[in-house]
C-alpha cells in the first residue's frame, strides 16, 4: 500500500512539473501585482526613502528606453537619500514573457560598443539574469560613469538607474526588489 502512494505521488509530481506549475520562474510572485505595486520596496538600502511615484505612460516608456509592440503599463519609483544619491525603479508590464524579453534586447541594442570597456556585464541577482549597462554621461564638464540594471521577470521588465559612479549601489538596489 505504501509504495503505491509513493508511485502516485511521484506521478503527480512529474505531472506538476512536467506542466510547468512547480516552475519557480513562472513569475507566480508577480501574479496579479501592477507596476505601482512593483516600484514599491520596502527596505531599500544604503538609507534611500521612497519619494513616490510620478505618472509614466507607455509612451513615455517607448520615447525613453525603446519603442516596442507589448507595452501594457509602467510605472517609476523615485528614492533619494541624504547624500544626493538618487534611485530610479521603472518597471513595465509586457502582454508576456517574449515581450518582456525583446523589450530588454532592444534596449540594450541602442548601446554602442564601447571601447575601452566592455558595455554589458551580466549578473546574477536574486536567482535572474541581470544586465548591467555600462555607460558615461558629462557632469560637470567631466565625464563619469553611470549604470543601469536592466532586467525581465516573466512579463515584467525592470530598470533600475541613478546618478552614482558605483554600480555596487545600484546592484544592491536591484537586489532589494526580491524580483
């Protein structure tokens, strides 16, 4: 008798996963959230306090990253901290997964190659690949880097950008969403 409730169980098993539905990246912790319920973190790091969340439309999402079919809604986080560290999370929601996931090769597509560095460096941050965008801006009339994680979870895709020279900030940023 136990071992035929061993053999069931082990089928249904093989069934569930066979299927897809024990798959821990089927963005299930995602399900039924919105991107303003996405730029919300709780704990972020390095002392950045949520400012709040400005009206970003899809066009706007197209004007300022890229200009892609699957748009459904975005939404921006503003965090800030006493040391003029500045934070953005954008995350955008795609009609599904493939969407989500051109929208990131395209972006990343209106990068040059760069000639010293490399432009893309791949990460792993909480279990999902992650790229971070190697980039230089003139401030002050000096040239300094900047970085943007970029990245898609299901049908989500999200960005995280600042205004610091150290990627390791935005990095443990991007950790602190959990996505």
């Amino acid at each position: 008798m136990k071992m035929k409730l061993l053999l069931i169980s082990l089928a249904v098993a093989a069934v569930l996963i066979g299927s897809g539905c024990l798959d821990a990246d089927n963005g299930s912790e995602l399900e039924g959230m919105s991107p303003a319920d996405l730029v919300v973190v709780e704990n972020p790091p390095h002392e950045l306090v949520y400012l709040g969340s400005p009206d970003v439309s899809a066009e706007s999402i197209a004007d300022s990253y890229v200009d892609v079919n699957g748009i459904v809604e975005a939404a921006r986080g503003i965090y800030q901290n006493g040391n003029n560290l500045d934070v953005q999370l954008t995350v955008v929601e795609m009609e599904d997964r493939r969407s989500a996931e051109n929208f990131v090769e395209e972006y990343k597509a209106t990068y040059p190659e760069l000639r010293n560095i490399d432009r893309f460096t791949e990460e792993t941050i909480n279990d999902q690949t992650v790229t971070r965008i190697n980039k230089s801006t003139l401030t002050g009339g000096e040239r300094v880097e900047r970085f943007v994680y970029v990245w898609n979870n299901h049908n989500f895709v999200i960005l995280v950008e600042g205004n610091t020279d150290d990627h390791t900030v935005l990095r443990d940023f991007s950790k602190s969403t959990g996505y």
